[in-house]
C-alpha cells in the first residue's frame, strides 16, 4: 500500500496546563467580580436602610403628623407668622364640638429642634391664656421656613445628621372656619 503511515493521536485523559491556568484565571475573575456586586449591595442597602429608619426619617415622619394634625384642626379665621417665616402660631380646635378656636400651637426651632408650643386661649379670643407646653417634634434641624396662602399653611423643613441630609416640605389646609 502506497500510504503513508499515520499515527493516531495519543488517547488523552487530563487536560493540558494551558487549560487548567485558563480556567482558573477565569474563574477568579469571576469570583472578584461577584465580590465586588455583593460588596457593593450590601454597602448600597446599608445606606438606604440609614436613611429610611434612621433619626432624620423617624424626624420627618414625626413633624409632618404633628403638623400636619395641627393644620387640619386650625381655624381659617387667624393664624401668624414672623416676617422671617421661622415662626408660625395656629389658632384649633381642641375638640369637635367647640364653637370658638380655644388652643394655639407656636412652631419654631431653637438648639436645633423643631418645636410645638402648646396653650389655651382665653374664651372667645386669641389671647394666650394660662401656661404653655413645649414639646419637641424633632431633632437635626438646620433650618425652617414657614408659609401661608390663603387657607393653606407650609412648612420646608432642612435637616441632617451629619450623613442625611433631607430637605421636605409639607402643607396643609386650614379646615375649621
């Protein structure tokens, strides 16, 4: 026979070393890039989970029920401001049944908290009658601004913790004639 003799190839059972350092190389590659999407996430969810329940989101959420409670009660007949808007008294309604606003409620920072004022009235007035309670809506307040138009209130409130920083504004309506 006038063909030429051929070998068959060796019969291989494992792989080259070109092969095994390929595939290592890869798979590392791999394992860096998932650690750095886990590291990322876990870094990215730490900051969001600050935020939402952290002081200046616990804050927040505490001023606007409050003031936005406190606007919702308010008589549309009164209400004062400070020619700087960092001041702001609202004459309520303690109850349902009452015919006269017979509360008052003074918003405005100092030491950096937002706080409330609360007193009475004197019957068919807004004079402040008898003492007033301070309570304090929330902390890590930069700034206030307070705003009225016609029956309804705003307030634009700043504050931060050092590593939030949040700037919101609520409004609301004066119901109460």
């Amino acid at each position: 026979s006038d063909k030429p003799y051929r070998m068959k190839p060796p019969c291989r059972r494992a792989f080259t070393l070109v092969e095994l350092v390929t595939s290592m190389v890869i798979g590392i590659v791999l394992i860096f890039a998932m650690g750095f999407v886990l590291f990322d996430n876990q870094r990215s969810w730490t900051t969001v989970y600050a935020e939402a329940h952290g002081d200046v989101a616990i804050d927040t959420f505490v001023a606007q029920t409050v003031f936005e409670n406190v606007v919702r009660k308010a008589s549309k007949k009164r209400a004062w401001l400070d020619v700087d808007g960092q001041m702001l008294q609202l004459y309520y309604y303690a109850e349902t049944t009452s015919t006269q606003p017979n509360r008052y409620a003074h918003f405005y920072v100092a030491d950096n908290s937002l706080l409330v004022a609360n007193g009475e009235l004197a019957p068919g007035t807004f004079s402040i009658a008898g003492e007033m309670a301070v309570s304090p809506l929330c902390g890590n307040v930069q700034d206030v601004q307070f705003a009225l138009a016609g029956t309804s209130v705003q307030m634009t409130l700043h504050l931060s913790d050092g590593s939030n920083d949040r700037v919101v504004t609520f409004s609301a309506i004066r119901h109460r004639p």
